[in-house]
C-alpha cells in the first residue's frame, strides 16, 4: 500500500472509531442539557465546550497526564495499563475529545428544535421515556443528529495539535492525515504535502457540503408529502 494510502487508512480508522465510541454518549449528554434543568447546569456546559475554545496542544497535554503512569488513568491508580499513550488508541481518544464538543452542541441544537409536546403525546400513548425518546425525538431530531455525526467525524479528520502529543506521529500506526501534511512540510516534500493537502481539502468540502444540506429547513412541499 501507498504511503498516502496507508496514512488515509489510518486516517478513516481513527476518526471512525473515534466517532463510534463517543457520539451516542456525546447525544446523551446533549438531550440531557436540551430538557433538563440541574445545578450545576453551567459549569457542564462550559465543561463540554472547553476544547473548542483550548488549544489543542493543551488537551493533549492534559490527556498525557491523565493517562501518565501517574496519572487518574494510569497503570499505578486503576492497576491495569491501558496502553493509550503513543499509541493508536491514543490516536483515536484524541480526536473523540476533540470532536465531543461539536457533537454535543450540534445535537443539542438538534434537540430544543424538537416540541416536548411531541414527547408528551406519545407518552400519553402508553410510551416510556426511553420509547418516547426512541419513537419521537429522535425521528424528528435525525437530520440534525446526522449533522452533529458528520461534524463530529470531520473534526476527528483533522485533528492534529492534541494527536500528536497523545500518540505521537509513528507512519502506518499513527500518522493521519495531518499528520503527514505536517511531516511532508518538515522534510521539505513539496509534492507530498501537496497532494496530501488536496485529499483533506476533499474530505472537508464533501463534509460541509453534506452538513449544510442537513442544515436546510425542510421545504412545505416534503412536509406536505
């Protein structure tokens, strides 16, 4: 395999799973801020927000730490080594921590579009909560948790500054995509950070292209059929 195409590999890898593992936590948490009210409330929605506005070199850094040997998630305080550091694991926490915030905000969006008389129409059917929730808001809510999916799954593509001191930059295991522009730059391959340029520009049009057609109001006439 090419060296572009091992580094995409490794690229759809890592964000997909990274996306796999975090979005129906991320979605949990949004509904739970969209309809619920709690003390507290703004110190977790600041919480959650916090990687959009760090850079992403300082919550790489804060995850070396946390998964340090000394660390709340090292091998001497839960008694088992995870092996996340320098790691494709690593690889795949950074960007799910880098994607959480969007993921939340958009789908949080997504879920105060939604009535709540909605829900309480189909709890006075006999619906649970969690039926209720299955059955009607997410239904309703799809298009903008599809959006809160592909924006999530695009931050994961591009993640760098928190990647690299996660999981380093190791070629075939966890270099990605911006990874190797990086690497190209440094080494002076013009050629290669060029082509590699090309393919994220790609990627990020197709994603925003896709969001922002989730992003339209459904027109009458749909509603109608």
């Amino acid at each position: 395999m090419s060296d572009l195409g091992s580094t995409l590999l490794v690229t759809l890898e890592v964000a997909a799973t990274a996306i796999a593992l975090s979005f129906v936590p991320a979605m949990l948490v949004a509904y739970g801020l969209a309809r619920r009210s709690f003390f507290g409330k703004s110190v977790v929605e600041t919480l959650m927000s916090l990687p959009l506005v760090l850079p992403p070199t300082a919550i790489g850094y804060l995850l070396l730490e946390l998964f340090a040997v000394d660390g709340i998630l090292g091998a001497r305080s839960l008694g088992v080594e995870l092996d996340v550091l320098f790691t494709w694991k690593g690889a795949v926490v950074a960007s799910a921590v880098m994607a959480w915030p969007l993921m939340v905000r958009t789908a949080r969006v997504a879920f105060e579009a939604v009535d709540p008389r909605l829900e309480a129409m189909g709890r006075t059917l006999g619906y649970g909560p969690a039926t209720a929730f299955a059955r009607v808001t997410l239904p309703v809510a799809r298009r903008g948790l599809l959006a809160a999916l592909v924006l999530g799954f695009s931050r994961a593509l591009g993640e760098f500054g928190a990647t690299i001191i996660v999981a380093g930059n190791v070629p075939g295991k966890t270099r990605t995509l911006s990874l190797a522009i990086f690497s190209a730059e440094q080494r002076g391959d013009d050629a290669s950070a060029r082509a590699l340029l090309w393919v994220a520009v790609a990627l990020g049009f197709v994603a925003v292209l896709v969001v922002e057609r989730l992003s339209r109001p459904v027109s009458g006439r749909r509603l109608r059929a």
